[in-house]
C-alpha cells in the first residue's frame, strides 16, 4: 500500500466547530436474511480508509465504498450460516478480511474476487478477532460457557511480529501476556494484570500513538491507560450503558465509545478527559469506527444501518 499523506491534528477548542461542518451519509441495506433482525453486530475499516465492512446479525457480511452509498455499489460476501460477530481487516493488505460468526467458523475473504479464501471451525461460536500489526498471525476467540464476556476482545500490539496480547476479563480485569505461548498448547505468560473495572471489560482500543489503552466495561465507563507505566490516567463517564466498542481518532487525540444503551455519541479529548462534541442519534448506537486518516466517525443504530460523518461532504 502507498503511504499515507500525512495530516495536521485539529486543536480541542476548534474541534466541535469544525466536526459540525461535516455532513452525514447513510448506508442502507435492505437485505433481510432472518433469523435474527439486520442488526448491524460489527463494523470495521480497511488500513486505506477505502472501504468499510459490516458484519449483521441476520448473518450479511458487506463491503462499502464510503463514496458510493447505494447498495447496488456494495460487495455481499456469502457463507456464513448465522450471525457475524466481528470483523477485521488485515493491516497490510487492502483487500483481505477476517469475520468470525456464532456459525461456529472464522472466514478468510478476498473481497476483490469476491471469495472466501479459508474457513476455520472455531469449536464453538466465535466471538472476537484480531490481527497481528504485521498482518502474520490471526486469533479468533470463541464464546465461553461460564462467562459470555470472558475474553470478549483482544489486541495484538500494533506495529510489527506479534510480542504482546492484551485480553479483556469477565471479572473487571485485562491481561497483557506475552505471545506467542512458549511451545505449543502452553498457557500464555501474563505480563500485566489491570484491574481497570468493577464488572466485565467488553471492548479495546489502542491508540494510533501506542501511548494510551482504552478500556469500555459493562459498568458505562471508558478508563484509559498509560502504556509506558500501565496506570490509568483518566475516566470517562458519560456512557449510558455497556460499552460495545471503543475507538481513537486516526492521530490519537479523540476517543469515542459505543453503546446499546441510551441515544448519542460523545467524542472526548484523550489528554484531558474533556467532551468536546456530541453526536446526536435517533437509537443507541453500539458499533463505532474512525476512519484511519481523517476526522470521519462511522457507527450504526440509527433507523436506515450505516452512518459515516464526512462522508458526505464538508470539511474540517
């Protein structure tokens, strides 16, 4: 992939102004698979901000292009049986992407020739995924039988061959263990234990800097962590419920979480813990992505599936 144009961060006391300018595009699928509504479960863009892709629970895994909102300008990826619970694209290659479903399988695609390049069975239904930051290594997680939320998110560490594993815990805590595991079928080696909430932790995000790790609970709170020394700086608070996912601005300076619960989307300032801008929504909105390069947010909830702010137009 060509490198990406570099771009100036925009200032905390300008932000909600200029974050105002920018227009909001709706992508809407009218596909109906049953069972299961077409709730959108996931969604994720590709490293060049090209395209994104949502993963719904009546099993529809698509590919947009931002530009083209129509339908007919989408991709559908066909094969899985049920509902797709997390998507990810591979860091350095544009056009390969990774779901895993409650279908029990992680599915491998090309979404250029449009196929499905590789299905693995999970044992059980799958849960979560991640890439490592070199793009040569995949570890899908399925659900546990003692606890929905064991395990519910993990992260590789960024840049390079996979070293680290952070993983959230159904009983408040993350881990960060050392990987890959000494010789094959031995437990990981927890590095770090953070005792960062008082119930599950249920979504992750590392900042783009590698400086901060964001932490979303089942408690409604966003506890954000310096990796230099693992200690939680700030708190946020101004979630209405669980928090689903969780993400950073393309230049690590905003964060915004994602909620089943209550209307509206808060963008805080990482440094200071400052809300700047509020999105409002007609529906909780659950699922959260910012585009790798610019200030444009997508999420989903809201009556007509996909929304992306900046998409249609306006600038900042």
């Amino acid at each position: 992939m060509a490198p990406l144009p570099p771009r100036k961060p925009i200032a905390k006391d300008r932000f909600s102004a200029l974050f105002s300018n920018l227009k909001t595009q709706t992508y809407h699928d009218p596909t109906i698979r049953g069972p299961g509504s077409h709730t959108i479960r996931t969604i994720a863009w590709n490293p060049t901000g090209h395209l994104i892709a949502t993963g719904s629970a009546d099993r529809t895994l698509r590919i947009w292009n931002p530009e083209k909102p129509q339908v007919k300008n989408s991709t559908e990826l066909k094969g899985h049986t049920a509902a797709i619970e997390r998507v990810a694209w591979n860091p350095v290659k544009e056009a390969e992407l990774a779901s895993v479903s409650s279908d029990g399988t992680c599915k491998f695609w090309d979404v250029r020739s449009k196929t499905c390049t590789a299905s693995v069975p999970l044992g059980g239904e799958g849960l979560t995924i991640a890439w490592s930051g070199d793009g040569s290594t995949v570890l899908a997680g399925r659900k546990a039988r003692q606890s929905l939320f064991t395990y519910a998110t993990l992260i590789f560490n960024p840049v390079g061959p996979p070293t680290n594993l952070v993983l959230t815990e159904g009983d408040g805590s993350v881990k960060i263990a050392s990987y890959p595991p000494d010789k094959p079928g031995d437990t990981l080696s927890t590095l770090h234990t953070l005792h960062a909430h008082t119930s599950a932790c249920i979504s992750l995000a590392l900042s783009p800097t590698g400086r901060y790790l964001a932490i979303g609970g089942s408690d409604a709170l966003i506890s954000l962590w310096d990796t230099t020394d693992w200690i939680c700086r700030r708190t946020l608070a101004d979630m209405q419920g669980g928090v689903k996912m969780v993400g950073f601005s393309w230049d690590g300076s905003y964060i915004v979480g994602g909620s089943d619960e209550g209307n509206g989307l808060a963008i805080a300032h990482v440094e200071t813990g400052e809300y700047v801008h509020k999105i409002e929504t007609q529906a909780p909105a659950p699922c959260v992505a910012w585009h790798p390069t610019k200030y444009w947010l997508a999420y989903s909830g809201d009556p007509g599936g996909l929304k992306i702010v900046g998409a249609a137009g306006g600038s900042m």
